[in-house]
C-alpha cells in the first residue's frame, strides 16, 4: 500500500513539473529589438491597462493611476536581456493604488523578454511576470 500511495506521489510531482514547465520562457536566445516599440499590459485590471514604452535606451508609460519613467534600461536583444531599474513616477493618490505598485514592482525585477508576434513577455529569470500587446 506504501508503494503505491509513494508512486502516485511521484507522478503527481512529475505531473505538476511538467505544467510548471509550461509557464517558463520558451527562448533564452536572440530577441526582436524592442527599442522604439509602445505595448499595453494584456491584462484590464480593475478597469485599468498600463503601458510600456520603449525608446532610446528609456522607458516610460501609464502605471494605471500615475506616470512612471526610467533611464537605466539594460536591453540586449541578442540574448533578450532586458531590465529597468530606479523607476520613477509621479505621485497622484487614486483608487486601486496596489494594481500600480504591484505592476511597477514586476517591472523592476524583470530581466529578460521574449517576443512572439505582436505580444511581449517579460521574466524574471524563467518566470513570467508581465504579458503586453503591441500599441
């Protein structure tokens, strides 16, 4: 009874890697340049959409409530590194103010991307953390 309470485990775990594995990026390889490129989060939460804008070396958009920019972009396209730190915004209070704070904080620890088509997605390793459609 051990033995098969022991192999329904092991392939229950086997089974739960598999569709995690699902979720991790496809390519740690050459990228599409995404520089001069403007993208909306693919997901409407609470009513709102932030986007992302790509430009020389900066990046810039709507967070949901307040605008954020940074110039500390890291963006390599022939690996498909891409990270953004010190983000900076402005500060206007609104409602759902944690849809912004958890959006910013997914952007701060992405570093790599990876694009298929006209959709972008951002990961933390081999997590992905943000999906956006091309504006």
């Amino acid at each position: 009874m051990k033995n098969i309470i022991l192999a329904f485990c092991g392939i229950f775990l086997l089974a739960s890697c598999s569709s995690i594995n699902g979720l991790k990026s496809k390519s740690s390889t050459s990228q599409a340049s995404i520089n001069d490129s403007s993208w909306k989060l693919a997901e409407t939460i609470n009513d709102i959409t932030p986007t992302l804008l790509i430009k020389a070396g900066n990046v810039t958009g709507n967070a949901g409530c307040n605008n954020y920019f940074s110039n500390e972009v890291n963006l390599d396209p022939t690996v498909g590194n891409f990270s953004v730190k010190n983000i900076g915004s402005t500060r206007k209070m609104c409602q759902h103010m944690e849809v912004e704070t958890n959006y910013l904080k997914l952007l701060s620890e992405t570093t790599k991307y990876v694009v298929k088509d006209n959709v972008l997605e951002l990961y933390k390793g081999d997590l992905l953390l943000l999906r956006f459609n091309k504006m």
